[in-house]
C-alpha cells in the first residue's frame, strides 16, 4: 500500500526563519515520483516541485529547497528566510509507477507572522 | 498560459438534489483526475480518464458519476446528494504520453455546499 505521512500538523514561525516541512512516505513500487504542493487560504492547489524515484538530486528553487533521501524514505521541503506569503497547507503527494493518481499526505499547515 | 478551468466556482444544493461539475483540461493534456477535499482534510482521489477512457477509480461513491467527452473536457455527475458530499472538487489534467510522473495542474475547485 502507498502512504505519505506529514508528521507536523501545523507549524508557526516568525517572518525571515528557516521552516523545514516533513514528508515520509511508503511505497512498494520501483517507479514511483513524489510531489510538493502548496494551498494557499484561497484554496487552489499549486504545484511546486515533482521529482521521480531515480532522481535523489536535492533542488532549489529560489527561497524553496527540497531534500530527497530514499534510504529514509523522505522527502523534505525547506523554505528559507520565510514571509507572510508563505503562509499555506503545504501537502506531500506520492504517484506509484503504473497510476497516475497522487496520494496526498494530511498537510501541514505553515504560519507565518510578521 | 492556459490553465485547468472548473465551473462553476461554487454550488448549493439541497439534500437529495443532482449536481453537475464540469472540467476544461490544459489543452493537449491527455489526462482527467477527479478529487474531492473535505474541510480540514487532504485531497482524495476519485476517478481519472485517459484519452477519453476511464483509466483509475479511487473512492468515487456509487451515486457519483463521471465521463470525458470528445472535446476531453470531463462532467462529474452527482446524485443524491448527502450533507457529507459538501467539499472542494478539484479537476487536474496531466499529460500522461510523458509518463505517469508527470506533473497534475489543478484547477480552482468547484466548492459544494449541500444544505
């Protein structure tokens, strides 16, 4: 069976703090890709970052860095010198290699005060 | 660039009631995913379709339905609506030629409000 699992329910910091964001996930299949979205208070869902099992490349986007570990099954997202509109659920999803449906994890949802 | 378009943006219904969702994929996207976000909780997958063909079935009630035309834009039809269907329903379309990794765009959601 596939699951993702964000541990932290709700995270709050302060304006200009690192914030790293949890996502293990399970999955038997070889193939598998894993994503990172972001929902905003408005409520869409905004694709952040994909990245497939045989790519274990770290990637940074700007303030964004992700951190892909599959010796721990991890997939971690790190948003540095944080702001305010950073504020949002941020959900872990995982795709296996033969279905296309993601599975999301239950979010976490980041506050960020000024 | 042009995204995924839900209508309509927001619905209320009465118990028992039918509703329509209609979805517009990113043109010359190939692949249709349904899923249903309740309050407070992650997205769930529903139903999928590729090249018009339903290609995955996740959680979809049975009094829920669903179809991709020739034009590949999708309808969810829903039945009998119960208080508990009152949810976000999010379309994305993907491009699956390029493999099952690649990346979903969501649209807006349509939020359904059963009273």
């Amino acid at each position: 069976a596939q699951k993702v699992t964000q541990a932290q329910t709700e995270i709050s910091v302060v304006e200009k703090e690192d914030v790293t964001l949890d996502c293990v996930y399970e999955t038997r299949d070889t193939t598998y890709y894993l994503f990172w979205y972001k929902q905003p208070p408005s409520g869409e869902l905004v694709f952040l970052i994909r990245r497939n099992s045989f790519d274990e490349q770290n990637e940074i986007s700007g303030r964004y860095s992700w951190n892909f570990q599959k010796s721990t099954s991890s997939f971690n997202f790190t948003i540095t010198a944080s702001q305010v509109v950073d504020s949002a659920v941020y959900f872990c999803a995982l795709s296996g290699g033969s279905q296309g449906n993601l599975i999301f994890g239950k979010g976490t949802k980041l506050s960020v005060k000024p | 660039a042009a995204g995924v378009i839900q209508s309509p943006r927001h619905l209320i219904k009465e118990k028992r009631e039918t509703a329509t969702l209609k979805c517009y994929p990113i043109p010359r996207h190939d692949t249709v995913y349904w899923y249903q976000q309740g309050p407070g909780q992650d997205p769930q997958f529903l139903i999928s379709f590729y090249e018009k063909m339903q290609s995955d079935k996740g959680s979809i009630p049975d009094r829920f339905s669903a179809q991709q035309f020739s034009d590949y834009h999708s309808e969810l039809n829903m039945s009998s609506l119960e208080l508990g269907d009152s949810a976000l329903y999010f379309c994305a379309s993907s491009l699956r030629q390029q493999g099952f990794g690649y990346e979903q765009y969501f649209g807006p959601g349509t939020r359904l409000t059963v009273t």
